[in-house]
C-alpha cells in the first residue's frame, strides 16, 4: 500500500468530490496520506480533515511566501495543535525565493522560529526551499535541524544537495516532477540516493505526474511515480512501495 507524504486535500480544487475522492482511496492501494498546512487557515483545515478520516494524518505549519501573517499568537496556536495525536510534523516551512515575498529576512526568521518550535515539540520538520538551496541548508545547520529530521519536500536541487540533507538523515519527497521530460537532475538524484531515505509525495492538487501532466492531481497518480522509481533504481514496484511506506511510517514516527 502507498504512503502519500505530502498533499493538500483542503485545497478548493478538491471542494467538489473530497469526501468520495478521500473515501475512495484505500481501495485504490492508498494507505495513508499526510495532508500538509502552508498557512493559518490551512493548518486549521488540516486537523479538521484528520479528525474526519482515519487514514489522513497531518502536518501543521506555515509556507515560506505566507510568513507575513505570522505573529506570536499564531504560533502559539501551531504550538497547542501540534499535541493533536494524529499531527505528525511541523511544515511546510522553509524558504522560496521564486516569488521572493514577503522580505527574505522575514522568511527566515519565521523559518528559524518554526524549526525550533519542531524542536520544542519533538516533531520532524517538512522542508520547502525554492531556489534558496544555500540559505536553507546553512539555517538549519545552524539550528541544529539534524536532530529534528524530516523531509525535503519536492526536492528540486542536484546530487551535491541532496548528500547533505542525506547526510543529516533526512528524506527526499519524490513525486510527479520525476516522470517530466526535463526532470535529468532528478533522476540523478533518485539513481544516487538510497531507498531507504526516498518517501512518495503528490503535493497534489499540483504537479501532476506524466501522462496526466496539467490536470488535477491526486494520490491516485502515485503508480505512475513509483513505475518511475522502479525502472531507475532497477527493482520491482511492489518493493518501491513497500520500502517508501515504511520510510514514511519511520519518518513520520508511526511506528
């Protein structure tokens, strides 16, 4: 069964058939899923969707372009919410120079604020960091990051970055991007890297895996990344699923 370690099912694109698309999951070799918070409200809706479905465990935490709402109080909240039994990390926090908004000072300091409130309640940490390799990985050196864990959400950087974070014991989230045409950095990266830190990911509703490319996407495309991962790492999709699946469980501390 597959583990989806990171989408956003609270997403609007999804408010038409959410309850049969959840519902239906499990009989398509769905798992679980972790549904993931970029923002205040988003966390919010994400404790809500765990308490709904047994199978949906949640992320809380706020996405690096959101972190001009961010205030004392409301990481106060993300601090009681995080005692929810089924939250199971603290993200997507991180940095994202893309859109470079708000204030990369402003970036940072709420990304070194929710790294240690990580800390602080003993929860891995989903990393987003967009053309911002450098500046990610020396904050979370410094923050002592390492001993926190986590995930590398999407991971987009080339085989240098990826031996650091793997090197400091965190996983690698693959998904869709991973069957693109001009993904080669990627699959360098997915052909390096052991199985054993490598963990399944949608980031759905968004980057939908080849050959629905543009479309909605969901957990239900996952196969075609795991096909992806068996033909480069050259073992059969049963053992990518099974391997992923525990990484998961591992990473998201549920067994």
């Amino acid at each position: 069964m597959i583990f989806d370690t990171h989408a956003h099912y609270d997403d609007e694109a999804f408010d038409e058939d959410r309850d049969d698309l959840l519902a239906g999951l499990w009989e398509h070799g769905i798992e679980a899923v972790t549904n993931v918070g970029a923002s205040i409200k988003t966390s919010e809706s994400t404790v809500k969707l765990t308490e709904k479905y047994p199978y949906v465990y949640g992320a809380i935490g706020v996405h690096p372009n959101e972190t001009g709402e961010l205030n004392e109080e409301s990481l106060n909240w993300l601090k009681e919410q995080s005692g929810h039994k089924k939250i199971v990390a603290i993200g997507e926090i991180g940095l994202d120079y893309y859109w470079d908004e708000p204030d990369r000072e402003i970036q940072k300091k709420w990304f070194v604020r929710q790294l240690d409130l990580a800390k602080q309640v003993k929860l891995p940490v989903i990393i987003h960091s967009r053309d911002a390799a450098r500046d990610t990985l020396d904050i979370m050196k410094a923050e002592g990051a390492k001993d926190t864990g986590g995930v590398i959400h999407c991971f987009s950087y080339g085989k240098e970055m990826a031996r650091e974070y793997l090197n400091m014991g965190y996983y690698l989230g693959i998904g869709g991007v991973l069957t693109f045409k001009n993904a080669k950095k990627l699959r360098e990266v997915v052909e390096y890297m052991p199985m054993e830190q490598l963990v399944l990911e949608t980031d759905c509703p968004y980057l939908a895996p080849v050959p629905n490319r543009g479309k909605r996407n969901s957990s239900l495309n996952l196969p075609y990344v795991v096909k992806e991962i068996s033909a480069i790492k050259g073992i059969p999709e049963e053992e990518v699923i099974e391997i992923t699946g525990q990484n998961a469980k591992t990473l998201y501390k549920l067994i």
